[in-house]
C-alpha cells in the first residue's frame, strides 16, 4: 500500500444519466439492469452480479482509501444500506452526501466539504472506473500543498479503454507547461495535437487530488454561461488563476472503463470480467 496520508475518496454518483436513457429505448436488457438504466443510475447498474460502484470501491481500498464518500441526489439515499454493505466487503468506509439540486460539478464537490474536512482527497466520476496504477500515481503523489490531476495519453484510451477513438478525441485535454504544472483544460479542442506533451496528448478523465483550498474556488465559481452549471474545471481554472493553488498533471499510462450509453454496459462487463482493460 502506498506510502500517503491520502485515505478519504469523494465520488460523484448524481449524475441524471440524459444519454444512458436515451440510448437504452431499443436494447433488450435484462429487468435488473434497465431498473438503474431508466433511472440514469449509472454507478449502481449491476455488474456480473454487483454494482458497478462496486469494482471500483474495491480498488480504491487496494490503493489505500479508507473512507469514500458518494455524493449523490436525495432520490438515492435508498440506497444508503446497501452502498455501506458494499464498503465493508472491500475494507471502505462509506458515507453519502447529499446535492440537494443537480446544479454542476463544482456544486457537488462542495456538497462533500463536511466529509474532507481538511484533508486531501482522491475525487472521481461514479461512472467510470479508473484501475489501481491510475489511482495509485495521485495517493502517492507527495507534495501536499499542491493539488493534482491525472493526464491519460490519448493513444492509451483509445487502445485499452471501452471508447470508440472519435469518442476519445472529443474529450478534453490539458495545456501544461514544459514541468507539467497546468495551464487550463481545453474543451473538444478542434486540434488536439498542439497540446501533445513529450507524455503524448493529456486527456482529462475527471481523477484529482484535491486539498480542502478546491472548495473555496467551488464557491465563487459562477454559472457556465451557456449550460447554466457550476463546473468544476471552473472552479479548478479560478483556483488557478487566483494563484490559490497550483495543480500538477501526472501523466499516466492507463485506462478507463466508462458508462455513458446502455451499449457501454456490454463492452465494460467483458472487460471487468477479464481483469479490465487489458491491465
């Protein structure tokens, strides 16, 4: 286990999963599957028999997490028994916090503040699973003051994850400087190859190390003027900016299995039942 005083993980489980819906009108799926699908709860569709938040509490216990808080809606506090039985199989402590309203990224990183209290944090998207190196180069990343980001090489994602290439190159990717600190986050950037590093193009896959300065800048962020929502790469670019703390990208040759359409559900269960990616 990792050398670090990294033990607290915050999840965003809130998501209203638009396109899982929308994607799963003409799949047959199995009942206990479509029950989540048709609700958009993503992280707690069934697995090969477990929740798919399952796996990866499961890893972030074999990283060093100890205690994972889920941010979810108040629709999901039914499931409050059953996600704290999934933590104890894996040795996490799980605990949820309430976003009252879905109102943005940053918004729900700031719902978990009474959880992290003053101490850093891994944070995640509840419906992607990220492997143990991935979470690993963060937990053990050592200069506390500093806040972190993981940069997944475009090349890697396309190979081992459950991603159609054109998928991957419409995410976005990270400007850095020549020692990795980053500049900004670019959205679908039209070229991604002017942002390539000597690391390859570093696509950003929502894996940080926060410090307790994050929720500062998740309350003065302002409304993304178009979507209306408070972002988290936001509310990363204020805290940036301000020059309240700098955030380093850690390059990391690895993958991500995602859940974004019902037709991911498939590709995703081969890939966990074989040991994920190809890891």
């Amino acid at each position: 286990m990792p050398g670090s005083a990294v033990r607290k993980a915050v999840i965003l489980a809130r998501g209203m999963g638009k396109r899982m819906r929308r994607s799963a009108e003409k799949l047959a799926l199995d009942p206990a599957v479509r029950r989540f699908v048709e609700r958009g709860w993503k992280p707690f569709i069934p697995i090969r028999g477990k929740p798919f938040i399952w796996y990866q509490l499961g890893v972030l216990s074999e990283a060093g997490i100890r205690e994972a808080c889920l941010v979810v809606g108040p629709e999901h506090l039914e499931l409050r028994e059953q996600l704290v039985k999934l933590g104890e199989e894996v040795g996490v402590e799980v605990e949820l916090a309430v976003q009252e309203k879905p109102l943005g990224t940053a918004n729900a990183v700031y719902a978990s503040r009474g959880f992290a209290g003053s101490d850093p944090f891994i944070l995640l998207n509840g419906d992607n699973y990220y492997p143990r190196d991935a979470l690993e180069a963060l937990v053990s990343a050592g200069d506390s003051g500093r806040c972190y980001v993981a940069g997944f090489p475009l090349e890697k994602l396309i190979e081992r994850s459950n991603f159609a290439p054109e998928r991957v190159r419409a995410f976005s990717v990270m400007l850095v400087d020549d020692e990795f600190n980053l500049i900004r986050i670019v959205e679908k950037p039209e070229d991604p190859e002017r942002y390539r590093t000597r690391s390859g193009i570093l696509v950003n896959m929502n894996l940080w190390r926060f410090n307790p300065i994050i929720f500062a800048a998740c309350e003065l962020v302002k409304p993304h003027p178009v979507r209306g929502e408070l972002e988290l790469t936001a509310a990363v670019q204020l805290m940036i900016d301000r020059g309240m703390c700098a955030v380093k990208v850690v390059p990391v040759n690895s993958y991500v299995l995602d859940l974004t359409y019902a037709s991911d559900i498939e590709a995703v269960e081969k890939l966990l039942g074989s040991g994920g990616g190809n890891a």
